[in-house]
C-alpha cells in the first residue's frame, strides 16, 4: 500500500508510471458521513420535491424569493463543509460533492447557490484561514447568515487570473482595497467575500483577504441578466477604498495566486458532483419521456435510436460519476496534489452533462424545446459549466502542461547525465538502463506477466491492456512531442490539447476500473451491467486515444490556422454563393 501522498497519480501516469494503489481500491464514504448524508438527502429531496413549477417561475424571473434562501439557510445548505463543532456538517470532499449532487437533481440555481457558497466563497476560510478567523466567521457562515462569494474574476481578467488590477495598499495596520470584480456568483446576496487583490512586492504577486459586507465602500451591481442559472444572483462587486484590517488576510501575504488556485482545485468536485445529479434527472426524464411518447404505433422507447442516446448517457453518468468520486476520495486520502486530476473531472463532467443534457432534450423532441418543460432549462444551465471555474480550454491547457513540465525535467536531468556519458561510462550505463527500463517496461509490461496492475479482478483484463497501452502511448508521446517543440510547446496548443484529452480518457477510464472492480470484489448485484458499461466505455476510450495518437503527426492544424486566420481578417465568412 502506497503511503507517499505527494504522489499524483496523473502527473506519473505520463512518466509511464501507474501507481495502481493511488486508485485502488475504489474510494468509500466513512459510515458516519454517510449515515449524515443519507438523512439530509433525504430531507433535501423532501423539501425540493415537487417545486418544478416554481423552479421555472424564478428562473423567468431571473430571482430566488428571500424566503426560499431563508428555507436553504434552515436546511442547513450553506454548513455542509464548515466542520461539526463549529455549528456545520462537516462534510468532506466526497460528502460534500454527493450533496451537491442530490441538489443540482431538483435545480441549477439552487445548487449554484448553494455551490459557490461552500465550493470556493468560503473554501479559502476552510484551507488557509486562522483559529481566530474560523472562529469569528464560521458560526454565521453555518447559519446562512452570511452567505460568501469568490471574487477573483474582473473585466480585464479572466482564463488569465494573474493579470488582475484590484489593488490592496497597506497603510498602517489596515489594507486599503480598490478595485471591481465580475460575473460574482452570489455577489448580490454575499455578505461574506474572499477577494483577490495585488499587492506590493515583486511582479504579479496578489494577497487573498476577506471582505465583509459592513465594510464600507464596497457594494454590488445590478442581477445579470443570464443565459442559465437565471435565478442565482450574479453581479459585480466593486471596492471603493474599502479599509482591511490586517488580520483578515488569507493565507500568506504575496502567496494569494496559490491560494486562489488552491480554492479552486479543492472545490472542483462540487461542480462535478452537480454534473452527475444533473445528468441523473437527465436520464429519468427522457426514460419516462420515451417510454410514454408513443410515434408509428409504439412507444419511442423501442427505438434503437433512442436506446442508442440513452445507453450513452448512463455510460457517460457512470464515467463522470466514478471520476467525480475518485477524484473527492483523493482529496479525503489526503493527497496533496490532485490539481491536475482536479481539472480532469471538471472538464469530463461538464463535458459529459453538456452531452446527456443536449440528448435528453433531442429524445423528448418539440416537448424538449418548449419551455413547460424542464429540459431547455437544464441545457441552458449547464451551459456556463464549460466556462466558469476555469474553462474547459484553459484547464486542457493546464493538464497537458503541467505532465509535459514534469516530463521537460526528465529530460532535462537525462540529458545533463549523458554529458559525461563516455568519460564515465558506468554512471553513463546505469541511467540508460534506468531510462530505457522504464520505456522497455512501457512497452512490453502490456497486460502480461509484468502488468503494472496487480490488484485487478482478471474480469477487467481487457480494459487493463486497453490503459497499459494507452499509458506507454501517453508516455512516449508526451516524450517526442517534446523533443519535437521544446519549450516551444507552450504555444502549440492543438498539440497540447490533444494530449490532455488522451490524458482525459485515461483518467476516466481508471476511474471506472476502480469501481467496477471495487463492485466485483464486493460481488455486487449489478455487476454486469457495470461490466456492460466498462466494456462500452473502454472501447471509446481505445478509439478516441487512437485517434488522439494518430493526430499527432498526421493532422490539419496548420490549414485550419490558415482558415482561422482568413476569418479572422475579414472578420467573417468568405465564400459567400451569390
Ligand atoms: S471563479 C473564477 C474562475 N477562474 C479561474 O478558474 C481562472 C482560470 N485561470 C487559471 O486557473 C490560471 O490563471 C492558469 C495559470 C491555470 C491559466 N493548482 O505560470 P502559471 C501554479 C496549483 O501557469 P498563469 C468562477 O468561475 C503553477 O504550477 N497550482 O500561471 C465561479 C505555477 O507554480 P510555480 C497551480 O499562466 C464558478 C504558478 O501557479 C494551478 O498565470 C462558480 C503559476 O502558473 C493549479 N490549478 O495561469 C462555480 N495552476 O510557480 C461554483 C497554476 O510553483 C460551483 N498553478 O511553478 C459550485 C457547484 C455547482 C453546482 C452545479 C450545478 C450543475
């Protein structure tokens, strides 16, 4: 059993190692969390049952009623992660990401709410804030009477959050904060802000503070006027010479940039855990639909077309709900970095209820584009989930730059060993070996004797080959892209992008290993159906990883530059029949 929880199981995996104990066995919840859970999920579902109809007259509305927040306040939606003897629920990761779950079923803009509270308004006071902060903030953020909100984003900053211009001076024992931050979830309930602001010392350095509402000089903006989530509040927030005392800084002053990514990082799986309960009501619905609509004299459910969309949609829930799942258990294990495989689940899930939610809509037909039913609501509301908290762009940019960092190094190292090589031939020999052992081992440890999973149900052989090779594949791609641009990659972003999503793939598709092996092992009664799924889902990940590879020297990048390009002179299409 592994112990070092310095280890990321991503960042090895494009070394060409896979650290099987990092995965296995598949996460579980502890029995008090989940006896917590079940009865507050119960509760939630009681509540929110049956609201539907309200639920779209305030996403009209593009407003919540004061009393349905003061409803969440009392159920206990903005405790769920500030721990128990500080008046929360004390939910960890996994917990927490499961009740975010169960809440996105009913609505977005509930969850949202209730969301950016606990996933990143307040998270900073959970990861770097002091006893005297957590003591004086803690019992009113349980309570709902302060609802927080997460101010990093501004007009001019936005995928580049280091380029922010909300400024904090010191000036005696205070900071002096000016500044105006955008698209603020919650921003127009918040009384409770973590903001982000520079702050002297060396370039581009930024401190994490907390900001009270009572502090005068900062206020809000008008609701925006929104595309999904209509009915949470989003506005800007600006600070006019606001006045900080010094003992509401964040973290480290200078260090606020690691904490802003720190927040995210940790609260990634609330977002996930929304995707996997929205995708949920996603698959009720269109089975209901499909079994009661009835065309060419026999419900439409018979259809293999439908069938076709739906049994996609449960393997993608499956897939995101394992990597969801995986991802949270991680972060309860205390590794301590999860950043890439962080990024991972959120651009898998948000990828993956963007699909289910766009092919629930397609299997109810007009029905699905008329308002009277929830399905356009949903495909609006999880719009935003590819661009918020990172976009899914800048996130594949992150993933694959972050493993090819780590690969750069090894290089590196290998390299300025061999300088000596023949003067020293032994010490020469020895990192050969060594490097050239680990590619032989990727290379031939494929699914056989020397297979690097042994803990693996033989059930699961075929999908073991499918992410051996994938891995070796990864690994030496990484490797000769490399050599290929240098540090010129960093600008080679359909490169880069090609291999996150290989990345993307394998990471799910260990997920799902680990689950379906976990429910072998438990001799689960759903077992071959879960092997149904892994059976579908690691011939995709085969295919497309394929492809990925394939792409690498064989593309059109370059012609499709050059038509970028054109359209982007021109300002539009160029062709044109007339
Ligand atoms: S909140 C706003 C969201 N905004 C963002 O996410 C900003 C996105 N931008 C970035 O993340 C960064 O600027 C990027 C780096 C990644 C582009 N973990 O030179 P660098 C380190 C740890 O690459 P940059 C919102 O939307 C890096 O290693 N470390 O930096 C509301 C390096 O370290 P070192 C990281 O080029 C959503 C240093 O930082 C990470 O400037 C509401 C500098 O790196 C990382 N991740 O840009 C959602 N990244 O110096 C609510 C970088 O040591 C959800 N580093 O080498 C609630 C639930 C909902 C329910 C849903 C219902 C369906």
């Amino acid at each position: 059993m592994t112990t070092n929880k310095k280890i990321s199981f991503m960042r090895s995996l494009c070394m060409g190692i896979i650290e099987e104990d990092v995965i296995l066995p598949f996460p579980t919840l502890n029995a008090g969390e989940k006896e917590t859970l079940t009865s507050m999920i119960d509760s939630i579902n009681g509540w929110l049952k049956g609201k539907d109809q309200e639920f779209r007259k305030w996403d009209r509305q593009g407003e919540m009623p004061a009393e349905f927040l003061q409803e969440m306040r009392e159920l206990g939606l903005f405790s769920l992660i500030i721990p128990e003897e500080h008046g929360g629920l004390g939910f960890h990761s996994a917990a927490y990401s499961r009740m975010v779950q169960e809440i996105a079923k009913h609505d977005g803009s509930v969850a949202i709410t209730a969301g950016a509270h606990s996933s990143i308004g307040m998270r900073g006071l959970l990861l770097f804030g002091t006893d005297d902060q957590k003591k004086k903030f803690y019992p009113k953020l349980a309570a709902g009477e302060m609802i927080a909100a997460f101010c990093l984003t501004e007009p001019g900053a936005g995928s580049d959050a280091a380029s922010i211009r909300t400024k904090a001076v010191k000036d005696g024992d205070s900071w002096v904060l000016n500044g105006e931050k955008l698209w603020i979830t919650n921003g127009g309930i918040a009384s409770f802000f973590t903001v982000f602001a520079k702050t002297e010392g060396p370039e581009g350095q930024m401190t994490a503070f907390i900001v009270t509402k009572d502090m005068a000089g900062v206020s809000c903006g008008p609701h925006e006027d929104k595309m999904g989530l209509r009915a949470s509040s989003t506005t800007t927030v600006s600070f006019d010479k606001v006045r900080i005392p010094k003992e509401n800084v964040l973290g480290e002053v200078g260090k606020g940039f690691k904490v802003a990514m720190k927040i995210l990082n940790s609260g990634r799986t609330g977002l996930g855990g929304g995707c996997v309960g929205a995708m949920k009501k996603c698959i009720e619905l269109a089975s209901k639909q499909a079994k009661q609509r009835v065309q060419f004299g026999q419900p439409i459910a018979e259809y293999g077309l439908i069938k076709q969309k739906i049994g996609h949609m449960v393997v993608e829930t499956y897939a995101a709900e394992s990597l969801v799942s995986l991802v949270s258990g991680l972060v309860d294990q205390g590794y301590e970095d999860y950043a890439v495989e962080a990024a991972i689940s959120k651009v898998f899930g948000t990828e993956c209820l963007w699909r289910t939610a766009d092919e629930a809509l397609q299997v109810a037909g007009g029905n699905g584009y008329m308002c009277e039913f929830p399905y356009e609501r949903v495909v609006r509301d999880s719009r935003v989930n590819r661009i918020f908290e990172g976009t899914n762009d800048i996130l594949r940019l992150f993933i694959a730059l972050t493993a090819m960092n780590d690969v750069g190094k090894q290089l590196k190292e290998l390299s300025s060993s061999l300088d000596g090589i023949f003067n020293d031939p032994i010490k020469g020999f020895g990192i050969l070996t060594d490097y050239a052992f680990k590619r032989m081992s990727q290379a031939t440890g494929v699914g056989g004797a020397k297979s690097a999973f042994t803990k693996l149900s033989p059930q699961l052989a075929g999908a073991a080959v499918i992410f051996e090779e994938g891995t070796r594949d990864l690994a030496l791609a990484a490797d000769r892209i490399l050599r290929k641009h240098g540090k010129a990659i960093i600008g080679k972003q359909f490169a880069t992008k090609r291999l996150a999503d290989i990345m993307i793939d394998l990471f799910a598709l260990g997920a799902v290993m680990s689950r379906v092996n976990s429910s072998i092992v438990a001799k689960s009664p759903t077992i071959a159906k879960e092997l149904e799924i892994l059976s579908v889902f690691s011939g995709q990940v085969r295919r497309r990883t394929k492809g990925n590879f394939g792409k690498i020297d064989d593309n059109d990048d370059e012609l499709i530059k050059s038509l970028a390009d054109e359209a982007l002179s021109k300002e539009g299409y160029s062709w044109d029949t007339l």
